[in-house]
C-alpha cells in the first residue's frame, strides 16, 4: 500500500496550496489546459483498434453523456488535459501534442496536476450564464438553486451543472431525462427512469457516484403533454477518466491505483446483486482529489433471484447460494469493443457479472497501451483471433469458477480509504 499512499493530497484544503513542486519542461497549469473531444472521431478511429489521443478529439464533450451516445461531445469545462512533452506517437492513429525531450527532462505527474486542481477556481464559468437545457422555473432550481453550463447530451438524456442558492461553491451534475418516445408506455418509461435512480441511489461507495435526489417536476405539464420532467442529481466530479488515461500522466502505480478502485466499485455491485453492464473510460469520473467514481447505471441489472426452501433446482439453474439463483441477462448492451463474447451471442442468456469482469480486463488494457486491443470480440476481428490462439479455438484452456476470479478481483482487503491517501 505505500506505493498507492502519496499519489494523492489527502484534503481539499492541500489540493487548493499553491506549492506544487515545478515540473522540469512544460509543467501543467489550469490556464494552460486545452479541452479535448468527441466521441465521433474516437469511434470513427476504432477500425484501426486504437485509441484516438485527446489531440484529435474536438471540443464541448462530457463524461456524463448519456449511456449509448457514442456521437456525443464533450464539454470543455469538464475535461482537461495536459500537453505531456514525452508523450510520442502511436503508430497507426494520430500523434499527441509534443515536443521535443531529452533524457533530463521529467514526465509530468498526474498527482501534481490533481494536486493542483482547485475546486473553486472554474466554478464561477461553470454556473453562470444562461442554462441550456432546462428552465430556471422548474421545482428543481427552487430546491437546489442556480442552474449552470450544458455538459452534455445523450441518448438518454441532457446533464447541466448547478450551484447551491446557499453555497457557490457547492455543485451538482443534474441529469435531465429525456422524454417518452412514441409507442413507449408511460409505465416503462418510469421503470427506466427510476431503474437509474434506485441503483445510484442504493450503491453507497467511495468508488460510486452519489446520488443525492430524484426529481419529478411538473411544471411544464400541458393539457398537449401529461408527461413530468425527470431530474437526478449527482455530484459533481470534474476530470473525465478517459482523458486522464489518455494524457500520458499515469505511471504504472497510478494505473493499478485506478484498476483497484475500478474494481472495487464493481465488487461492490456484484456483492449486492447488480451487473452494471456498461463500464467503459467514458463511465468513470474522478473527483478532486482523485477518486474514481462509477457514473451510468441505466443499463444495469438485478442478477439474482431469491427462490423458496422447496426449490427443486433445473438442469439449466446457477444457484449463487442455496436460496439465489442467477438471473442470466439477455440483449446486447455496451459498447463494442468492451463487450464480453457471450453477449454477442447471448442465446439462453448470459452471466452479466462474467460481462463486467471482461470488460474492466478491456478497460485495464486501454490504460496500459493506450489503445483497445480489438475493435469488437468476435473471430471476424484479427485482433481477437490472434488473442484467442488455437489451443483456445480448440478447447483446450483451463477454466476457472467465476467465484474465484471474483475474490481475485477484488482486492477488497486491501481497499484504498481516503486516510491512507
């Protein structure tokens, strides 16, 4: 653990000190931060399986677009990244921002630019001006207070930011969702809505995002449209995870920080009984003082089901204990490159937390090479044919009980705490 115990300050009030030991070469600066951009060039660079650097991607995206949207732009607000000096070229995608090193010069720290984020420093940008998706008369802003900038737009819904009437400096990500489609019912319409709400709301974990409210607002209700609007609010995390990875700032032991706490928050799931079935970079954030949150639970699912003491087990049954058996989820949900082989080809169903597992494995790897290792899992892929091998194609692996390479995964003995930090 000592390896993990200075890669953060321990408190907001050292991460607002000014007294960040200088970086030899181009040392990061808030002012001196570019935003980064959109998904449209990084899924349009997927076919050569790699990455697109935060240099080719255009600005006004957001990590809390909407689960589904790859089309969506980010917010320049909510991410930032740094020009790394030793950054270099990927071959066959496009070259980040650098410039010229030698061996004197040293690699920027991810920690020292954590370090030197300021909460409050943005915050007056962030929450001024006109709202541009929601209006300042809803029962929302009464509660909550002055809504602030658009982040971003989704499948599912809009996200803005919103300052407390009370306190400035506190802020909210309040998600905004979208509304009914024609020939939905409004009854499953709610069952996605509040699907959402009532998985954040009960995760309480360092490695989740809190939620803090649902809203059901009626103020735009009309004798055309019956329908309320819905609202969640959130907190606020300000770095998006995918540019963080794609910075260049981590060194190794900031990798396994990150996979660890990734982990945990997906442990913590599973131990409750819910597959997220969407983790991707684009759904973790990190706070201030950087620890990663899981965001987007519109895709997640139950995986267990309790059955009575009479139960007569079936052939096709996974009894995850005497009185639960396995839900198998079904559909394709996620993003290509992240999903898992049996979703593909789900048949009678598949186990949805075997599906996490992979894709936080695609995940681990995206962060130590800064690209996916195929563009999507399937033997068409020459990437993914290759990763298999023929003693794979042929049968011959060993296989290992998901409930092992759960307590594998873990590492929940040794979870990080924010004392430790």
């Amino acid at each position: 653990m000592g390896a993990f115990k200075d890669l953060f300050s321990g408190s907001s009030s050292r991460s607002n000190s000014s007294g960040s030991t200088p970086i030899v070469g181009e040392r990061p600066s808030i002012s001196s931060i570019n935003s980064t951009s959109s998904r449209k060039s990084f899924f349009k660079n997927k076919s050569s399986s790699s990455i697109t650097p935060f240099s080719t991607r255009s600005s006004n995206s957001n990590q809390w677009s909407s689960n589904g949207d790859q089309e969506n732009e980010r917010d320049s607000y909510n991410n930032y990244h740094v020009k790394n000096p030793s950054a270099t070229s990927m071959k066959g995608s496009t070259s980040v921002s650098s410039t010229s090193t030698t061996s004197s010069i040293k690699r920027p720290s991810l920690r020292r630019f954590i370090k030197k984020f300021k909460p409050g420093e943005r915050t007056k940008n962030l929450v001024s001006g006109k709202p541009d998706a929601l209006s300042a008369n809803s029962e929302l802003f009464a509660k909550y207070g002055t809504p602030g900038k658009l982040l971003g737009t989704g499948a599912s819904g809009s996200v803005n930011l919103l300052s407390d009437k009370n306190d400035s400096t506190k802020i909210y990500a309040v998600k905004k969702f979208r509304s009914r489609l024609s020939g939905e019912s409004q009854s499953d319409y709610e069952v996605k809505v509040k699907n959402e709400y009532t998985v954040g709301d009960f995760a309480k974990h360092e490695n989740i995002i809190t939620t803090y409210e649902l809203i059901k607002d009626f103020s735009h209700v009309t004798s055309k449209n019956l329908d309320p609007d819905y609202y969640i609010v959130m907190e606020y995390c300000p770095f998006d995870f995918f540019n963080l990875v794609m910075s260049g700032l981590m060194d190794i032991n900031e990798v396994y920080c990150y996979f660890k706490q990734i982990s945990n928050g997906v442990w913590f799931l599973h131990e409750n009984g819910i597959a997220h079935r969407d983790l991707k970079l684009d759904n973790c954030v990190v706070n201030h003082l950087g620890i990663l949150k899981l965001i987007d639970f519109g895709s997640a699912v139950s995986f267990r089901k309790q059955v009575p003491q009479d139960y007569i087990v079936q052939d096709d049954d996974v009894m995850l204990r005497h009185d639960f058996k396995l839900v198998k989820a079904k559909g394709i949900v996620g993003s290509d490159p992240y999903l898992s082989p049996e979703v593909l080809e789900p048949g009678n169903g598949y186990d949805p937390r075997a599906a996490d597992v992979w894709s936080i494995a695609i995940i681990f790897c995206c962060m130590i090479l800064k690209r996916f290792p195929w563009k999507i899992p399937k033997m068409s892929d020459p990437s993914y044919r290759s990763f298999l091998g023929n003693a794979l194609l042929n049968g011959n692996h060993e296989e290992t009980k998901m409930e092992q390479d759960l307590n594998n995964l873990s590492l929940e003995q040794e979870k990080i705490n924010e004392s430790q930090l």
